[in-house]
C-alpha cells in the first residue's frame, strides 16, 4: 500500500498485489462508508477486496487517525453483522449488489436535480 491519506471525510491510497490500483474510502456520516476502486471488480460497483484492505490498515493506524478508525471500526462490525444475518456469501454478494445499485441511482437522481437547479 502506499499513499495513505486521510482527509476529513475520505481515505485515499494505493494498493498493489498483481496490478496497483487507486481506492478511495468516504466516510459518509450517518451513511456509513462507501468504497471505490478502479480494480474490475471494484469498477462494477462492488465493495472489494482493496477497499477492505485500506480500511483494515486505517484501523491498525488508529492512534494517528480516530475519528476514521471509529467510522471504519462501525462500518466493519456492521458489515460482520450483515453477513452473519444473511447466512451465505451468495445472499450477502446479492444484498451489496443491491445496495450499489440504490446507491447509484440515488447519485444518478442528484445529478439530474442539480442540474435543473432543484
């Protein structure tokens, strides 16, 4: 991983493994966290694994960023929650699915409202 960067509201950073790839967390407040990655999985909408591993390494930085380390500790344990709940990885894959899909609708409905100045 190399340049970690923590803002007020987002996590950057390089992963590399077989290819480098550029992930950026949001802390999104009440929302939780959303995750981008330019990894194909990742540019499918998905939360991959790259996201994981950047918030995993934010968590383990706790001392030099808190307030992320709360939003991503909550976002974990939710997300260890969910998938208990669901049961299966297939039904917690779908549910994700599901949940980027909303996500880029709303993001879709934003976009064409602040375009029209509503």
């Amino acid at each position: 991983m190399s340049g970690l960067e923590v803002g007020e509201g987002s996590v950057t950073a390089g992963v590399h493994g077989t290819d480098a790839y550029e992930v950026e967390l949001v802390l999104g407040g009440g929302e939780g966290v959303s995750g981008w990655c330019d990894c194909p999985y990742g540019q499918e909408g998905n939360f991959c694994k790259h996201c994981v591993a950047v918030g995993l390494t934010v968590l383990r930085r706790a001392k030099t960023v808190p307030r992320a380390y709360e939003r991503l500790a909550r976002l974990l344990l939710g997300v260890r929650d969910c998938r208990r709940a669901l049961g299966t990885e297939d039904a917690f894959t779908v549910y994700l699915t599901g949940l980027r899909t909303e996500l880029k609708r709303g993001r879709k409905l934003m976009s064409v409202l602040e375009r029209y100045g509503l």
